[in-house]
C-alpha cells in the first residue's frame, strides 16, 4: 500500500484519485458512524465524539447485571426515538446512488440505524445488527423494536425525558431516579426478563456467518472505500488490513485522524455529506442523487408516546 496521498478535499490531486478508484467500480464500502452524524446521530470518536461524556455498556454488563440491563432499556427508551426519526443524509444517497450506478458492490456499516437502506441503498451488512429489531435471550423470538415501545410506553406513562443528549447506540444519560421509576416490560411470547436488542454490545463479538460475509465482499472488491470511521476498533480495521493483504486500494473519507492512514491509497479529511456527493456526480456524469427511498412508518403510530426528546 502506497503512503497517504492527502489530508484534505483542498488537494485536487487526491479527489481526482479518489475519482478515479470510485469510476472503475468494483468498490466494496466501510461505513462508520460519521456518515451519520449528519442525520441527528452523534458519532462515539469524531471531533465531539460521545466517549468524551458516554461510556457505552458492555455485553457482560447487560447480560450479567440485571441492574444494568434495566438501566439500558430505561435509557434506551428514552433516547431510541431519535435514532428512528432520523432520515438519511446526502452521504447516505450519495453512497446509494453509486450502488445504482453499479459501481458500489455493497456496503459493511457498523451503524446500527438502518439509514443506509432507507436512502437506497440493497447490499448492506450489518456488521452490529440492527436497533430496529429485539430478540429474547430466553425464546429466541425475534420482534420489531416498535412493538416493545408501544408496551413500553403503556408500562409507563409520563416518564418523559427532556433535553439529555442521545447517544450514538440510541440511549441517554438518565438520572438514578427516572431509571428506579422505569418499569421493564418482559418478552411478548414466553414472558422472559432478556429482551436485548439485536445489536452486537462493545465487548461481543460479531457472528461469524456475517463476519464471513463481509470479507468476501471486501476479497472481491476492486477498491475498499472507508467512510467516517476512525477504524479504532477491529471490527472495521480487520478489513483495512485485510484489503492491505491482497493489495487491494484503500480509499478513506473521514474527518479527523483513522488508525487506517498509513495503509490508505488516498486520504480526504472532508465532511463527508459534502464530499460524497460531489464525488457520486463527478463519476456518474452529473445525475441527480436520488433523495430517501421511504419514511419510518412507524412514527406515525408512536407519535403520542410520553417520551419527549
């Protein structure tokens, strides 16, 4: 792999570059949270990264401590509306139309808000799973995270939470107090305690059939596109490295420092609501991105939830 080639979209010489990986096709996409911080969802390491005021619970809390477990789905109710109103952002349309123009051959996010697909885009790997969905630890049931917020909402009515910043697995800091008050609800079909959601927790470990699936996706790409991760973790990095190993070009467009500079083919320190689109126009001869493909149905059936974000 070459040395970085640039910092900044303000180096014509790297966008053209960029351009130029992207046009041939063939490009397997890395999507990080900052894709997303444009869509109302903060981002855990970019420049005003929740880590700095959040520590995210652990997969061996959640499933060890019942008193944990119960301060997630407190939380997380609170805060969850958020993430299922956001819409996506033109980096989200600009990556689905570069898909619809056969030149993105699918995409590995480690978001778990879906907004990739509501802008478009088909061939999407949830590497973490899904906030949209909540699986029993007891029954194995699988139901849609709308469902337990209507019941939720119903256990408990007026707890309303104002003003607490969301964090970016969809929760907010909630004092002692409206956590003791909350009420947790148990599993529609067996009546069990573990309802989790159906994301992987930092500490767990992603499934391997999906993990699989991504490395074939990353193998047989012409040029690897990293998009607002910073890679810290090696749940997005492993394809860095791996792209490195089959000298496969690594494209990354992040804001801020990723631990994958040294091994990028090129490197742009751009918003990437700005960047993407001006890139899907540069190698698609100027066609229009195409806006959100749908709204979330289910708001309008949860608008009268007692939660206030």
């Amino acid at each position: 792999m070459g040395a970085v080639a640039a910092k900044t979209t303000n180096d014509g010489a790297a966008f053209d570059r960029l351009c130029g990986l992207v046009a041939a096709g063939g490009v397997a996409v890395v999507s990080g949270a900052g894709i997303s911080t444009d869509s109302g969802i903060p981002d855990y390491r970019g420049p005003n990264g929740a880590l700095r005021r959040h520590t995210p619970m652990t997969y061996q809390q959640f499933t060890k401590e019942p008193g944990a477990r119960h301060r997630y789905w407190a939380r997380s109710h609170a805060g969850w509306r958020q993430v299922a109103r956001a819409e996506p952002n033109a980096g989200h349309r600009a990556v689905a139309h570069l898909e619809q123009a056969g030149l993105v051959t699918g995409i590995i996010t480690q978001n778990v808000d879906e907004l990739h697909q509501r802008a478009g885009s088909r061939q999407v790997i949830d590497l973490h799973g899904s906030l949209s969905r909540v699986v029993c630890g007891d029954c194995g049931q699988v139901s849609p995270r709308l469902d337990l917020d209507e019941r939720l909402s119903a256990a408990n009515p007026g707890f309303r939470i104002s003003g607490a910043p969301t964090n970016p697995d969809g929760d907010v800091t909630l004092s002692a107090e409206a956590v003791a008050r909350f009420v947790m609800v148990g599993c529609r079909g067996c009546g069990g305690e573990r309802l989790e959601p159906d994301v992987v927790f930092f500490g767990a470990t992603v499934p391997r059939p999906r993990v699989a699936q991504a490395f074939d996706l990353v193998e047989s790409a012409r040029t690897v596109l990293i998009l607002g991760s910073s890679l810290t973790v090696m749940s997005g990095y492993r394809f860095v490295l791996r792209a490195a190993e089959l000298d496969i070009p690594v494209a990354i467009v992040n804001q801020g420092l990723t631990r994958g500079d040294s091994r990028a083919t090129v490197r742009v320190d751009a918003p990437l609501g700005t960047l993407l689109p001006r890139l899907a126009v540069a190698v698609t001869g100027g066609e229009r991105t195409p806006g959100p493909s749908r709204t979330v149905p289910s708001l309008a059936l949860s608008g009268d939830s007692p939660a206030e974000l």
